[in-house]
C-alpha cells in the first residue's frame, strides 16, 4: 500500500490565528484539492494526521470538527479524490499527551488501523513538528510552503534532506 500522510492546516487549508472553528471558516488552498485526487490516481491512499488543540480549548467540539471534517471530504470527492481517514490530537500543546505531533502516538494508531508500517511513507507538513513526527516514524518528510512553510523553512538546516514543495 503506498500512504500519503497529510496535515490538515496550512497543507489542505488556510490557516487561521483563531483556529478553524465551522465550516465556513474553511477554505480549501488552491489546488489541494486536485492534489489529493491525482496521488489516489497514483494510487496512493490518503489519511489526513492534525493537531486540533482548538478542541482542548474549547474553542470547537468534537461535533464542529466533525462538520469541518465532512465539508473537507465533501471537497476532495467533489474534486474526484478519497481521503481514508482522519487521525487528530484534540490535547492542548502542555498536556503531555502521545498522541501530539511531533509524538507519534497517532502514527502508531494509524499503523495498527491500517496493518501497515510507516517507514515507506511519505508525509506533507508546514510546521517544524510535522517534519520530526515523519522522521521518527521512518516516512519521508516533505514540507509545502503553504500555511506556516516558509517559516518552517527558514527554521530548517539546509533543508536537512527534506524536499520542499511550493504547495500540495
């Protein structure tokens, strides 16, 4: 099975200081949406893994991320792709959990879930925590300059062998 791991905000979506609380709010970047259609094309089975701290401060509920969430998979198959599943960390940044990127507690629920190992993976992010979650699950980092991407690239040394990629 070849898996493409994906962030949510600022890979698929626009990012926003006040966290994405309603479908309204969000809004596909330009062309994630084809993106996803031609990696299942290639045939690549696409599962989004996102931090959603805005749960732990109660800024939304589990119910309006679950709105958010099939506004954004009503988008991809409008777009003629599939997204196979959504893993997130609701825990705010201090709470210890596993389950936060860059922790790979929900890349180990991901591989149980899916019977598979990681390590041939490649996984799209625009944070810093992004790349050292897909380093120390194996998969290959790639970082898009959408959303918070230019400022993670800055933060990188000489890119550390990570491709970087305009957008999606």
């Amino acid at each position: 099975m070849r898996l493409l791991l994906l962030d949510r905000d600022g890979v698929i979506n626009h990012e926003s200081p006040e966290f994405i609380k309603s479908p309204e709010e969000w809004r596909p970047i330009s062309g994630s949406m084809g993106a996803i259609s031609r990696a299942n094309q290639l045939g690549f089975q696409v599962v989004v893994v996102s931090n959603q701290s805005g749960i732990g401060r109660e800024l939304l509920s589990i119910e309006a991320l679950n709105q958010i969430h099939n506004r954004m998979l009503d988008e991809v198959i409008r777009h003629g792709g599939n997204i196979s599943a959504i893993f997130f960390c609701p825990h705010l940044p201090d709470q210890a959990c596993r389950c936060r990127k860059p922790r790979t507690g929900l890349f180990e629920s991901i591989q149980k879930r899916l019977g598979t190992k990681l390590d041939q993976a490649y996984y799209v992010g625009d944070r810093l925590s992004d790349i050292k979650a897909a380093q120390k699950i194996g998969a290959l980092p790639m970082l898009v300059k959408t959303g918070h991407g230019e400022q993670t690239l800055a933060e990188l040394p000489k890119h550390g062998g990570i491709q970087v990629f305009r957008d999606l």
